[in-house]
C-alpha cells in the first residue's frame, strides 16, 4: 500500500425489511485512483454509493476518511468532508439556470451588509465562476449558463452534474452510471473529465454498466454481488468476459484474490 | 446531380429547429412567467377605460387598489406555498380567525399593539400547524388545509359568538384604513403594506438562497434533497412565513372593514388561489413570480370593477374569472410541454 486511504468502509450492512441491500461490505479507496464498482441489477451498487455520500444511513458499519471516522446523516455531511456525488438521476432543479445548479445549496453572498444582513446573493460573481469553471473543464457543449437546466439534452445534463461534482469535490468524486444517457462524443468527454479528476489526486467512484468505459477508465474494480463484495479485480488482471462472470456468479475469486489485496499492489 | 444537392438541403431545412413565433413566445414566457397576466391587465384595462372614462380616474383606481389590499396580501403567502408545490385552503380562514382575536380584544380594552401582536401570533401558530402536518406526517397539502379550513372556521364562529366587532377609527389595529393622499390618489396604509409585502418577498424569492431553494424545492424535490437542500425545513418555512404574511393581510382586513367580522373573508381561501394561478405561478410548483400574483389579484379587481362601471351584471365578472383561471392554466401546461 503506497498511500493511505481517502475513503474507507467496512462491513456496510443495509437492509430494507426483508430485503439485504448491503450485507456487510467493504470498500477501499486511494487518492488519485479511479475505483469502478460493477454488479448486476440489485447488487446493492446504489445501496453503496447511497451509503457512501450521505444520501442513506448504513445500518451498521463503519466508514472513514483519510482514517477518520465519520457519520453522514445528510449529503451536507458528505459534501462537507469532500465527498462529491453524481447521482444517476443527476439531481438538478429542472427550472433553476446552470448556475443556480452548479451552486445549489452552497450559494455565495454579496459581501458586507448587502450579504449579511440583506441574504443577497452574489449572482455576478456565481456567474462568472461558474463560466470559468466550466471552460476549465473543457465541458464545451454548455454555451449560456443563464440556460434552465430542463431547456438542455440528457448529455448536457450530465455536464451540469458532473461540473458540480468536480467544482466542489476536494477528496472524493461518486458518479453513478455518468454515461449511461450519452452518446459517444459526450461519453468521451465524461470519461476525459475522470482521468482529468483523477490527475488532480482526487479519490473516483465509478459506478458503471459499461464494461468497455470501466476497463478503459478504471485502475481497480470493485465487484458486487448479491449485497456482498465479491472481489476487486484490475484491468491487467482479468478480461472484461472474466468480470462479467465474477458478477454473475459464474467464475468465484479465490479468497486471496477477493479481498482486494492482490490487485493493490 | 443537383438535383441530389437540393434534396439534402431541404432534408436539412426540415430537420433544423426553426426559430417560430411560437417558439420564441415559450421561451419569453418560460423566463417571465409573470408577462401573460400583465398583458391581460393591460389590455383590460385599456378596454374598460375606453368604455368608461370614469375608470381610470385616480379615485376609482384608488377603490381598486383598496379592494385588491386583503386579498392581495393573502395571494403573497399563497404564492410561497404554491411555488413548494402546496395549497393552502386554509389562508383566508387563517386571517379572519387573527382579525377576530386583534378585534376581540381591542373591542376589550387590550393595547391595540398586544392585541395586534396576539392575533399575528396566532396567525403563524396557525400556519406551523399546517406545515408540521405537511412536512411531519407527510399529508398531502391539500388534505391538510382542507382539515384546517374547517378548523380554523369553526373556531373563529365559536370564539365570535355571531358578534361582529366595530372599531373606532384612528386606533392602531384601523391605522390601516387610514388614507394617505398623493395628488388625487388615496393610497391606505393597507394598500401601502400590501405593496411593501410584494416588495420584500420579490426580493427574498429572486435574491436570496432561501427562495432559490423554495423554487428548486418545489420543482423537484428529491433533486433539491440530493443537492443538498434541507427541503423538510425550507417547507415548514415557506408554511410559517406565509402564516406571518397572513397575520399582516388581518391587520390589513380590521383597517378596511374597521372592525372584525367572522363572515368576512368567506371567499377568501379560493380568491386567493385564483389570483395566484391567474398571476402564471404553476400549481405545480417551482414556478412562477410573486408579482404576477398581485397582477392576478388587480385583474379580478379591474374585472369586478370595470363591469359595474359599464353596467354589466356582477356575474359576468365572475364568468370571466373562472375562463381566465383555465387560460392560465392552460397556458403554464404549455411551458412547462415544450422544450424549448
């Protein structure tokens, strides 16, 4: 183990009356990696991810960032300790602009009295920012900021979302199925935007169906089933064909393998 | 050969998205909701004041003004609610229940102020109730508030006992009744305050994080929660600040009738719905502008107005309110279709 752990989860267990969504689950992620999580329908990958940026509280199980404990009791918790998440359903108010999304729940203030006492808003300087942030990105299919967001396609959309994510994510960046609503040229641009997050030593949860993106993007993969890690595999260890197996529970990991640590290093 | 040439450029005239009227019309009106009452406004009154001079004389279009003040002021607190995807039944029931306690124990010998701060207090009591249930239990708003308006009514007749309450003029509680004359406009300080509350609330929706996330609250809320919205909290509020926003609309409603009434506001609850919906404010919420609910009230008012001035039986007005309520309606379907 070259570095230490951005993120840390052990023995997750979430349960919805009858149903095990987690059953107790371990999950281990490295600065300026991309971790892509794979599984079939059910497998308990948004369960995780929920779990994992506040969205839903584990039942039991602990979970640490850069080796300390932490209790995400809302998205404010996860966001506040650097956790950024792209949610499949993208989460962005439909009538609000591009800038009011990017900035949703963390506004900025006019400063002085304008802002303390009167909650002004600062919309010039949101505006700007958000402009800039975006060129940075490279996101070049977003022209007017001043755009409802429901005016846009799915792709662009998924801009605004993942735009949003890596704006303000300072540790950790969660995408669940980033491209599964994009056609090629914007896939390649989501994926471009991951290693881009990734050479900023930020920590990256892919979750994906695509198995071409995942090997193409992805340093290690981690594989559910069942509510259960089945194992973590890398590109160079196994084939696209091998992990689907290992999903389905055709192809079983020996335990060495399954518990990550072979493919760590 | 160019044949072939011309064919590929009409395939692609076709398919190009064409910048109609229509088009450009939704896209207007997508980012001011507000625009089609005001062009109604407009264009009613253009219609009454040619068909009676009368009508746009200073003093009619002060009675106006006077007359649109309660309903008006309620239509603020209503729009807040609305815009969470709320309905609050229960506004006008709400307001008449605070007037009559104000009037109460004014006509008892409370401190016009005290009293004031009493009934104002009830008010958001009142309206906490209606979030609590919202928000805690979950209940459909529109349940609730049909629960409460029932309430609310019922308390007010028992606490009344069939009295109606007379006030002196020139005391605290009718100060707003009291007329301030610009030229030959009379403005109360009611209209005054009801103007103040447009202003305010203009201001907090269009300016502040607060109404930011009342919109994206309402729009959609789970995408709000996921953001990082506390929606729970940004819910209850819009319920408890519409609760004091109807605690000012009681005070404006004891200085126009000079008094307190427990049949007062009987049509309030719905007038209040009207002037909002009619303002472009969607009922589905995360849409809309307050402003366009105090256009919504004037309309109802100039309606009201303009046909008694001209001699058009009442209930034509009414007629037309109602057709005016689907065109909206109507219209704010269309914005919310088609995508731009």
């Amino acid at each position: 183990m070259s570095s230490k752990a951005v993120l840390e989860a052990h023995g997750l267990v979430k349960t919805f009356g009858h149903v095990v969504g987690l059953g107790g689950v371990d999950l281990t992620l490295y600065p300026g990696e991309v971790l892509a999580i794979i599984g079939d329908n059910g497998a308990g990958k948004s369960t995780l991810i929920k779990c994992l940026s506040g969205a839903m509280l584990p039942d039991a199980g602990n979970i640490a960032v850069e080796g300390n404990g932490v209790s995400f009791r809302s998205t404010q918790d996860a966001r506040a300790a650097g956790i950024e998440t792209v949610y499949q359903t993208l989460a962005v108010a439909p009538a609000l602009d591009i800038t009011s999304n990017l900035y949703l729940a963390r506004e900025r203030r006019r400063p002085g009295i304008l802002g303390k006492v009167f909650r002004m808003l600062d919309t010039p300087d949101m505006k700007k920012h958000a402009k800039n942030h975006i060129d940075d990105l490279g996101i070049t299919t977003l022209q007017n900021i001043n755009q409802a967001v429901e005016t846009l396609s799915g792709g662009q959309r998924q801009a605004v979302a993942v735009a949003r994510a890596a704006a303000f994510g300072s540790k950790v960046v969660i995408l669940d199925e980033p491209t599964a609503a994009l056609g090629v040229r914007e896939t390649g641009q989501v994926l471009k935007l991951i290693r881009d997050l990734r050479e900023r030593g930020l920590g990256v949860i892919l979750i994906s169906h695509n198995m071409p993106n995942v090997f193409e993007v992805a340093d290690r993969i981690h594989i559910q089933r069942l509510g259960r890690r089945v194992g973590v595999i890398t590109p160079k260890s196994h084939t696209p064909a091998e992990a689907v197996a290992i999903m389905t529970g055709a192809m079983t990991l020996d335990p060495a393998e399954a518990d990550g640590e072979l493919a760590e290093t | 050969m160019s044949q072939a040439l011309q064919a590929s450029s009409t395939a692609e005239e076709i398919i190009k998205p064409r910048n109609t009227v229509g088009r450009r019309m939704h896209s207007v009106l997508h980012r001011l909701p507000a625009l089609s009452p005001l062009v109604v406004l407009i264009i009613t009154c253009v219609i009454f004041s040619l068909a009676n001079e009368r009508f746009v004389r200073p003093e009619n279009l002060s009675i106006l003004l006077q007359q649109a003040a309660v309903v008006g002021s309620l239509a603020v607190g209503q729009t807040l609610v609305i815009l969470t995807a709320g309905i609050d039944l229960s506004v006008g029931a709400i307001m008449v229940l605070a007037s009559l306690v104000m009037g109460k124990l004014a006509a008892g010998g409370t401190n016009g102020v005290l009293a004031f701060a009493i009934g104002f207090l009830l008010a958001v009591v009142a309206a906490l109730l209606n979030g609590l249930l919202v928000t805690r239990i979950k209940l459909p708003p529109f349940i609730v508030t049909l629960g409460t308006l029932s309430i609310f009514t019922a308390l007010t007749l028992i606490y009344a006992q069939g009295q109606t309450i007379s006030l002196p003029s020139g005391t605290f509680l009718t100060w707003t009744g009291d007329t301030i004359k610009i030229g030959r406009f009379g403005l109360t300080i009611g209209v005054i305050m009801m103007l103040l509350l447009y202003a305010v609330f203009a201001y907090a929706l269009r300016q502040t994080a607060w109404g930011r996330h009342l919109y994206a609250t309402g729009d959609d809320p789970e995408a709000a929660r996921l953001a990082g919205v506390r929606t729970n909290r940004v819910l209850l509020s819009a319920y408890v600040v519409a609760g004091a926003v109807f605690g000012i609309a009681a005070w404006i409603l004891v200085g126009r009738i000079n008094g307190a009434d427990p049949n007062a506001g009987l049509n309030a609850n719905l007038e209040s719905i009207t002037a909002v919906v009619i303002g472009g404010t969607s009922l589905f919420g995360g849409r809309g502008a307050v402003v366009g609910s105090l256009i919504g009230a004037l309309i109802v008012q100039v309606f009201d107005n303009g046909l008694a001035l001209i001699g058009v039986n009442q209930q034509y007005q009414v007629l037309a309110v109602g057709i005016l309520v689907i065109l909206a309606v109507s219209v704010d379907q269309w914005i919310r279709s088609v995508k731009s």
